[in-house]
C-alpha cells in the first residue's frame, strides 16, 4: 500500500477492522536530505493522510514515531528536556516536528488518541540499514562479522542516544496500552535508553572480536549528528507510564553480535 493513497488506507482500516493504527512509514535523515521534496511529501502527506482515516473509521489509538531529529539549535544536548524548543536542521526532523503538532492538534480538535515518541537511533539485527543518520550502529555490527573492519561516516567521539530494538518495541507497546488519563504529553516522549560513541561501541564489538578495526571518515550525515543531543530527560515517560530501559552498551552488542553471526553462518 502506498501511504500518499488515502482512499487504500481507509479499504484497509474498514476491511480489517483496525482499531490500533501503528504509522510507521517514513523517509530518515540521511536519505531525506537526499531528496527534500520526496521526504515532506512522504512523511507529511502520509500522516495527514493517516490522521483523517483514523478519525473518520473512530479508530481506538494511532501512534506516530518521532525523532531526535526535532531538536536542534538552543537545547541543553547532555539532557535535552521534554518541553525543549524544536529548531530541527533536516528534512526529516522538520516533518516529525511538524508531525509532532498535528497530532497534538488532533488530539484536541477531534479528540483523536494519538500517542507518541522521539526515538533515539534504534539498532535491531532484524533488518539493514534504512538511510539514518545513527544507522551507523547498526552497519558497523555486520561490518565487523563480514570484513573485520569498518569505515564510520561519524567522528570517533559523536555522542548519541540509542535504544536497542527490544526495548524500542516495549515502549511503543506500553505507551500504547497505557492509561490515557495519565498521559500528559501528546505531542511526543522523549525516549531515552543508552548513549555511545563510535568509538566505544567499536571497543564493546572488539571484546568479542579483537581483530576488529575502524577507521573515520566523516561526511555530510556528521552534520546532521552534531545538531542532536547526546542525551534525552525522559522523566515524563518515567513519571505517566513507567517507562524502563534494560538494555545498556554491552548487553546489546553481545545479543547483536551473536544474532547477526548465527545469521551469517546460517
């Protein structure tokens, strides 16, 4: 289905009875500043498109992901706080912060329980790189496993928040199967799980394979990483829906690593 078609989104609510609508479709940062035009239409057609099917079909609840990527200039980027302003500096973070407000604006006007969270970058072994700018962290697990050396297009030293996929999926489920009338948010959750560099995420890969080897070769998606925070307050997510991480560093490079070799050798 192609999310800009408006009329398959509502076949599809109506056949299937949907009542818990997940839109996750998107163009991502890097692949966004590719072609700006294609990634606003994509991302924001898509969920206006998406927003006026849930209300006409009444579904239950929609989720919107959003981004890191809304933050940029005049935010505190060791503990970006959730009412921080949002000057995104791409395509992609221009539409999630946009994002951001129409389904707050939905929420209001039509009551529509929409519900939503900035991720981190994600890294799952599940699927390959989409075009994000903090896909990095997931290439560079394969990269080590195939070749035994990686070619980073960050700075050593770029700090970013992460989440692992698991516990990416757990939050979108709790956030959706929470209490309404504790959620005082409905623009969008900080998110915050874990935060490494380039480097240190090579030197975790390098405990289990110690003839692993990096290089840095930064490029234009360095720019786009320098505009976002390195650490995420998710206190309100903590506070109205008990919000968790389990996973640190290490604890995913071990489940990583060994899922993608199992992979590998299958």
């Amino acid at each position: 289905m192609n999310v800009l078609d408006k009329e398959a989104i509502l076949n599809i609510i109506r056949s299937n009875e949907v009542t818990h609508f997940y839109h996750l479709a998107a163009i991502l940062s890097a692949k966004g500043e590719q072609n700006p035009s294609k990634a606003w239409e994509v991302n924001m057609k898509g969920l206006l498109n998406v927003l006026e099917c849930s209300v006409e079909c009444k579904i239950d609840r929609l989720f919107f992901p959003s981004s890191i990527a809304v933050f940029g200039e005049g935010v505190d980027k060791n503990l970006t706080a959730q009412d921080s302003v949002l000057k995104p500096t791409s395509v992609y973070g221009i539409s999630k912060a946009a994002g951001e407000n129409w389904c707050n604006y939905y929420f209001e006007k039509y009551g529509l329980d929409v519900r939503s969270l900035r991720y981190p970058g994600i890294v799952g072994h599940q699927t390959l790189p989409g075009g994000g700018t903090t896909d990095y962290a997931v290439d560079i697990y394969y990269a080590a496993i195939k070749k035994s050396h990686f070619n980073c297009f960050l700075k050593k030293d770029t700090a970013l928040p992460m989440m692992y996929m698991d516990d990416a999926i757990r939050a979108t489920i709790e956030l959706m199967e929470a209490d309404g009338g504790r959620l005082q948010v409905r623009t969008s959750y900080n998110l915050q799980g874990m935060t490494f560099t380039p480097e240190e995420i090579y030197e975790s890969i390098k405990k289990l394979q110690g003839d692993f080897t990096i290089d840095y070769q930064p490029d234009f998606r360095q720019e786009i990483a320098d505009s976002w925070p390195s650490k995420l307050d998710d206190s309100a997510a903590r506070k109205d829906w008990d919000w968790q991480p389990e996973y640190d560093l290490e604890k995913m490079t071990v489940e990583m690593y060994s899922a993608i070799l199992a992979k590998q050798q299958n």
